[in-house]
C-alpha cells in the first residue's frame, strides 16, 4: 500500500505553528590569653615532614613567629611583565593551549585554600609579585562552593601559564577545620588508603594526585586563617597604613594555634571547654614600607565549639561568632547556612505593607517586629562580652513549615514557595516593556505567605543586630588605635549594608574591601604571605622580596577564554544560535542598548572570569533598571529564584554621586566607593523612581562604580546606555541561570546557560559574536522555505546524541478504583542544554514525545513519520484527511518543536 502524506495545504497551516517556549611549614599566629587581650601573637613553625618541632628561641615579629631555617630554592630570575615577549599583546591570538603564558623561567608562590568548601588557587610571580592566575573550584565542577582538593585547580593554572610543577617555587595554604600537612598530606600511604575506600577526601579524583601534593615542592607553609584574610586586604588596599577587621563564622581552632607554640598554655583556656574554641572576630594593624607589609594583632576574639564538630557541618550552627550566629538565621529560614545573601535581602521588607484584597475585602498585612535582640553586648568587653538568644531559631525551622495559608479551600497546596512574593507596588513583567509579555499573565502579584512574614521579622532583627555589635566593635578599636583607613574581611564582610554603615558612619577616609572577602579570599592571603611574609619565617633574605602591590588587584583573574574556545562553543550549539560577528565594540554597544531599552535581557561574556562571588561585568546579565517589570521577570523566568530578592546596578563611577548616597569622603575618590558591589547605598529619593529595578524596597542599592581604568569596556558600555536613556547604570546580576550552578566560566557554560534560559534571555554577548536563540523553523521542517526563488527539500530531524530513557510509575487508591500515573524521562547527555548537576533528565509530555526522539534519526522526514504513525486506511479513502490525521499532525510537529526548543533534536 502507498505511503500516506499529509497535503500541501495542512503543512502550510501547520507551518506557522512555532511553540516557543517562554521560555612544608606552618606559619600561625598563635593565640591570646581570652577574649580582649592584648599583645603579640607567638608561634613556632613546624616542620612539614612530622618530625616535630624544632626548640627556637622566641622572636618579636608583628606575628611573634618562631622561625627556623629552611634552604629557598635558587630559581630563575623571570622576566619583569612589561619586557615579557611571551604575553599575549592587546589585538593579537592567543596560543589556544597556554593563553596566558608567561617566560619559561617564571618561579611561581601558590596560595590555596583546600579542603574546605570555597577550594581557591592564586598564583603570583615569585620575583615581580604580579599575580598571574586566581580561581575558584566551583568554576570547574559547577558547584557553588565546592571544596576538597585543588589539584584540578593547578593543572589548569600551569596550563594557561604554560609551565610546569617544578616552576612552583613556595606553597601556603589553608584548611580551617584541621591542620592539612600533618593530618592530610604527611601521609600519602593513608591517603591511598581513603581514596581506594572513597572515604574522607578520597571521595573525590585527583586526592592523591601529584598536581594536589605538590610533593615537588619543598617549601610549603600553612598559614592560619584570620591571618590569611588578613593579607589578602591589607596587601592589596590602596593605602599605606591601617586596621584590619576579619570578622567570619569560624577560623583556626585554639588548639591547632597553641600547639603551634612550645610552651605551656597558661590561659587553661582549652581546658574548659568539651571540644575546641575557634577565630571569630580579629583586628589588625598594618602598616607599608617599601617591601615591607608589616601586619600586627590588636584583638582577637574566641568562641567555644558548643556541640561536637563531628556533628552536622561541624557543629558550626550552634557557634557564638558574629558570622554563625548570622548564618543560623540562614539555615533557619533557607534551609541552608550559606545563603546568608538571601537573609541581607529579605530584611528590608520589615515594615512593609501589603494590600490585601484575596477575601474580598480591604486588609493589610505587615510583618511583626521581634522587640528581644537575638545578638548584643561589646565583643572586645572581657566582662560583658556577646549575649545570645537563639530562641527564635530553635524549633521547627521555617524551611520546614507548611501553613495553612499554602493551600486553598479544597486543600490542595498552591503556594509552594515560601519566599515568593511582591511589593505592594508590583509591575508585572511585559506590562511596562515592549517585550517579555508572555510572562504577564502568569506572573501575578504574590502576597508573602504567613512563614514569610516571619522570616522577615527574624531577617531584620539578625540584620539590625549584626550592625550594631560590628559598629560598636570597628568603632572601639579605630578610637583605640586612631587608624583612619579600614580594611574588612572574613564572610562577614561579604554583608553590603553592614560595610556601607561601616564606610559612612564611622569617619573613616578609605574604606577597602576585597571582591572577595569570604574563604576564597583566602588563597589570595596566603599568595601575599608567601610574596611579602619571608622576612617572618627567615625563608629568604628579605631584600629579594618582589615589590608590594602597589595597586589594588584586578579582580578578573581566572582563565582566559580564547577565540578557539568561543568559536568551538557556537558550533558545538549552532542548530539552536543565531550568530552574528560585529567586530566593532561601538556597533556590538549599540544593538546591546537597543535591545536592553526594548525591555529585553542581555547576557554578556569576555575576558577573564572574576576571582569573587560577584559578576563585575565579565559574566553579567544586563537589563534595563527603569523597568520595574524586569525584577520579577528575571527573578522567576530568567534566575528561576525567589521574587523578592533585589538587583544590582553597576553606575559610571564619574556620575554615582548624583544617583547614591556614598558619604563625605566619597568625592576624594572619585566616587569609586564600591567598584566590587561590596557596599549598600541609599538611592537619591529624587531617582528611585527613574530606577526602579534596582532600588530594593527600603531605597537601598548594593553599588558597583565602574571606572574606565579599571574596567574600560563595561564603561564604555554604560555609557553608551546613559547617552541613549539618561541614566548612567544599568541592573547587573552574576551570569547563572541553572539552580545551584556559580557563575558560568567557559564558552560552553555560557552557550548551556543561555539556551537552558528558553528565551527569556533575548541576547548572547560572547567576544566579537553577538547571539540569539534560533526558533524551530517548521518551514524548513516541512520544506516550505525559500531560498533563491526554489523550494528547499523537508528537514529530517535527528537526535542530538545517544538518548537513555527512563520510566516512573506511581499507583493509588481511589475508593475501589485504582488510579495509577507514568513519567518517562529521557537523559542525552550530548546535549547543549544537558546538567549533570540534575543528572540532565527531562521529563517527556506522554509516549509520542518519547517514540519521536526514537524515530528521529536523521533519516526520516516529517512524511516518513506521519507514515508510521498514522493508521493504514483503505486504498478507496487514502486522499481523505480525517480530523483524527490533522490532530495528530498538529501534535507531531508541536512535539517536534519542543524536542528543538530542548535541544534534544535539531534539523
């Protein structure tokens, strides 16, 4: 019997059907007597071979370290930056293997922070000091703060700098749960042993890999950990002499930095406590002389281990630091310590009032005020010291709720996200942009849920209270030591609203903060300390010490993506792209501008990658802050996150006072008060309704100033934008559109998060390329194109990859009856859009999804397939089109163009 095709006529109805989808040594400063005492730190430094440590005399350093002597390599000199005939110069290709390379002869100082969560390498240039390399794990395993060990981290940092592992001339590093040279690596044999069972760090490849060891390597240090986020301000801030304030959730144990001393304990203080004590707040003062960067202990405060650290996350919640007592609010509400972010975002909407018209009838609602402080007292006060009330956070945790107000009347549960919800003066996406309008209808305003309400009132009452014990402790000990500049670090720091109280309010002229004062700072830390700390372990003569960084470092420090790279991404995905080459920055501007103020979002991608958890511009998404519709937008269709969390701006640096409130001193700066979103600025009350977007619900702004020196490209972005609009920012948030992925890094990450973003973001900035998402062409599917005045012959759609299949059933009883449900999912892991983080299954619409994606091999037409999957009528009624043939049809090809929307199938 002949095949049976559908007519002319039906394909040309169907054509227009497109179904788009919304888309060693240890170096530790050793601790004071407890809580406010004063004087210098003493430590002796171990050897990292476990033979025990040496008897030495004390020495009185601004760490009060015992030294010991240790043979420094000879090494090479390497070549100063400026002459280096290796660097790639502005204009030219790159080596696509080493697009960093450096002279062969280069001698390099690693600082990392391993085993812990935030894993982070830095490299610099043992004799110009010039950092070379720095990055975070999360970068390469798509795991936001992934920890274990580096040696991923280290094969691709000699990688782009084209050298080798007997370039490395010195390594210090941290891991602020236990010591690492003689618990971890003093004894490789044990580590065989854990990754042979996949126990400890043995659960992870590469734990007793040469690139992790560095066993190569003769001088290796550890350094403690305040001490490390320490350095990793002071070295770098803009400035010669200062204090340091490190406040985090926990440093160094007590024990770990007593051992580090041979002699008695005479605080007893180890001995009145079950477990341990740790770091929680410390002050420095620093001071810059020529080579020297002499950093000296003021203040170091402990907290007691309250449970044992074999508990959850180390017993970590229950540990009375500023930063973990914070964080337990953060686990409370969020059901996770580490998004503490999300906490700083939901306090401002205390006091905010809500109509209310759900029942019919006016009402408000508001969130109730917690009168009882949760943190208070004087940290630096051996008397008084900090008072805790967990009370709030004890029981049920919010994450774990479920109110009535989350069902409807007939019990079924219709508000499963807690947190999602609106200001009172809620513009619903596509209603105040030219695009975006398919979003409209299914985003409607969301009043906060009853659990929300009081997530809010424990947010601001843990907010409120961690800026007034951090005011009160800076204040004290910047009138104890009359220093004017401050330099903060530890996680605490990564608070914004806290730092700009911090930088405003106190009369400090200079205020720095690192793009990255959390633990992947600490890399940073330990690079400085192994540049500048010789003369503190006697390891060289300090005269060949490099120069200090006589600059702030650039934060865009991590892989170098080349033009290889770029081009092998597009292609790897070019069924589903739309690519354009404008090589002229001017032009590539302007179609951004023009996209951003039609109401689209814009991603873009260049240059090196930031070392930090803030987008600055390299991996950003961008819109338009005027439009107030856009926060929601983005926020559930673009982030697919909670709707009350607020946006950035990034402001030209030269026009952010007119917008923001930035304190007196901001003008001697040029205005450049925040040039890594570290601080929280009041919006001008005259502009928040200019910028709406980004002024969250209190009028506040976490600022990024953009300088043409420091970032040239963004700038001239930004201001193509305020020439186009008037306003001289635009709404920046980090580049990730998958749950729980960092930022993206690679070409691929960047193509895979904007095709796994459905449309909903407009435009692909990567390089010269300028990209869009290519819709289904059902033309070209069912050979209906035009081109050059003939008709193109039909498509044959064809799987992406090898494709797994996967079926779930789930059976219930209905009275007498038996109900029963299946999900089929399918898994192609040769997909653009394939996550392994989820294990990259999809779930298929019913089984003719499921037997398309088996039909389609590339081999078949849309005829073929209709052949096949329509029944065989007889000869006398084969030209009849029944009604039963054209739905099947219409469900055919709108399958199709869901499978090419997944990019599952292409043609």
């Amino acid at each position: 019997m002949p095949r049976r095709s559908p007519p002319v006529a039906l394909l040309s109805a169907l054509a227009a059907l497109s179904g788009r989808c919304p888309a060693a040594v240890h170096a530790f400063a050793a601790p004071p007597p407890p809580r406010g005492c004063r004087g210098h730190h003493i430590a002796i430094a171990h050897r990292g071979d476990g033979s025990g440590p040496p008897r030495t005399s004390l020495h009185s350093t601004p760490f009060d370290l015992d030294l010991y002597d240790n043979p420094s390599d000879d090494g090479d000199d390497a070549l100063d930056a400026a002459s280096n005939p290796f660097a790639p110069s502005e204009g030219d290709d790159v080596d696509p293997a080493h697009p960093l390379a450096v002279h062969p002869d280069t001698r390099l100082v690693l600082g990392i922070n391993k085993y812990s969560h935030d894993a982070t390498l830095c490299a610099a240039d043992a004799q110009t000091g010039e950092v070379l390399f720095a990055m975070s794990k999360e970068r390469l395993t798509r795991r936001k703060h992934d920890g274990g060990n580096v040696a991923s981290l280290v094969e691709l940092c000699l990688e782009q700098l084209d050298l080798d592992v007997d370039n490395i001339e010195r390594v210090v590093m941290n891991n602020h749960h236990h010591r690492i040279l003689p618990f971890i690596e003093g004894n490789v044999d044990h580590m065989e042993w854990e990754e042979g069972l996949g126990i400890n760090g043995g659960v992870e490849g590469g734990y007793t890999d040469e690139y992790n060891l560095l066993n190569e390597v003769e001088d290796k240090l550890e350094l403690s950990h305040h001490l490390a986020h320490a350095y990793s301000a002071a070295a770098q801030c803009p400035f010669d002499k200062g204090m340091v304030v490190v406040m985090d959730g926990m440093g160094e144990t007590y024990r770990t930095m007593k051992r580090a001393l041979d002699c008695e304990d005479k605080t007893e203080r180890a001995g009145k406590s079950y477990f341990d004590w740790r770091e929680a707040e410390s002050v420095y003062t620093f001071e810059k002389d020529g080579k020297d960067l002499s950093i000296k202990p003021v203040f170091k405060r402990f907290s007691e281990e309250n449970t044992p650290p074999a508990l959850y996350n180390h017993g970590f919640e229950n540990m009375d630091s500023l930063g973990a007592v914070y964080s337990r609010a953060s686990s409370h509400v969020f059901g996770d310590w580490n998004a503490c972010g999300k906490v700083m975002g939901l306090a401002p909407w205390q006091g905010h009032v809500w109509d209310d018209e759900s029942k019919g009838e006016a009402l408000q609602l508001t969130t109730e005020a917690i009168d009882d402080p949760i943190l208070e007292g004087a940290l630096y006060d051996n008397e008084e010291g900090l008072r805790i009330n967990r009370d709030r956070m004890m029981g049920l945790p919010f994450i774990a709720r479920i109110d009535p107000d989350m069902f409807d009347d007939e019990g079924d549960m219709v508000r499963t996200k807690r947190y999602d919800f609106d200001d009172n003066d809620y513009v619903p996406p596509g209603s105040d942009a030219d695009g975006n309008d398919g979003a409209a209808e299914s985003a409607s305003k969301q009043l906060p849920t009853k659990v929300a309400l009081d997530a809010i009132g424990l947010a601001s009452r843990v907010q409120t209270d961690l800026e007034s014990v951090a005011m009160d402790f800076v204040n004290h000990f910047k009138e104890e030591t009359g220093e004017t500049n401050l330099c903060l670090a530890g996680g605490v720091a990564l608070n914004s609203v806290l730092n700009g109280r911090l930088s405003r309010e106190l009369g400090f002229e200079n205020t720095y903060i690192p793009p990255y004062p959390g633990d992947d700072g600490i890399a940073v830390g330990c690079c400085a300390f192994g540049l500048y700390g010789s003369r503190f372990t006697q390891q060289n003569d300090p005269s060949d010490a490099p120069p200090l960084w006589n600059e702030t470092l650039s934060p865009y420090l991590g892989p170098l993506p080349t033009n290889v790279e770029i081009k092998e991404a597009i292609a790897w995905a070019s069924p589903w792209l739309d690519v354009e080459m404008v090589r002229d920055e001017g032009r590539r501007n302007d179609m951004v501008v023009k996209e951003l103020t039609s109401g689209g979002v814009v991603a873009i991608y260049h240059g090196r990658s930031e070392l930090g958890p803030r987008a600055l511009g390299h991996r950003s998404i961008l819109a338009d802050p005027r439009k107030k519709g856009l926060v929601r937008f983005i926020n559930e269709f673009v982030k697919k996150r909670e709707s009350f969390r607020p946006f950035a701006p990034s402001c030209l640096a030269e026009e952010a006072g007119d917008w923001f409130d930035l304190g007196e001193h901001a003008a001697s700066a040029g205005n450049n008060v925040s040039p890594y979103m570290s601080i929280t600025a009041q919006v001008k009350d005259s502009k928040r309704d200019m910028i709406p977007a980004v002024t969250h619900v209190d009028g506040s702004s976490r600022l990024q100033t953009v300088t043409p020196e420091a970032e040239p490209k963004y700038h001239r972005l930004i201001s193509a934008f305020f020439k186009a609009t008037g306003v001289p920012l635009v709404l920046n948030t980090s580049f990730n559109t998958l749950k729980g992925e960092p930022i993206v890094e690679t070409p691929r990450n960047a193509v895979r998060s904007f095709l796994s973003s459905m449309g909903t973001i407009e435009m692909l900035v990567m390089g010269d390329y300028v990209i869009r998402r290519k819709e289904a062409n059902i033309r070209r599917l069912l050979g209906e194109e035009q081109m050059s005045g003939a008709m193109t012959p039909p498509s044959f759609p064809k799987r992406v990859g090898v494709v797994n299949y996967k079926t779930t059933f789930s059976a219930g009883l209905d009275g007498d009856d038996a109900s029963s449900a299946a999900k089929t999912l399918v898994q192609m892991p040769d997909s653009p859009m394939h996550n392994e983080k989820d294990g990259g299954w999809f779930e298929l619409l019913d089984d003719l999804e499921g037997q398309l994606l088996g039909v389609c091999d590339g081999t078949v037409g849309v005829n073929d397939i209709m052949t096949q999957f329509t029944a065989m009528m007889e000869e006398d009624n084969y030209d009849k089109i029944t009604e039963a043939d054209q739905l099947l049809f219409e469900n055919i090809i709108r399958r199709l163009v869901r499978l090419y929307e997944q990019a599952l199938i292409s043609w």
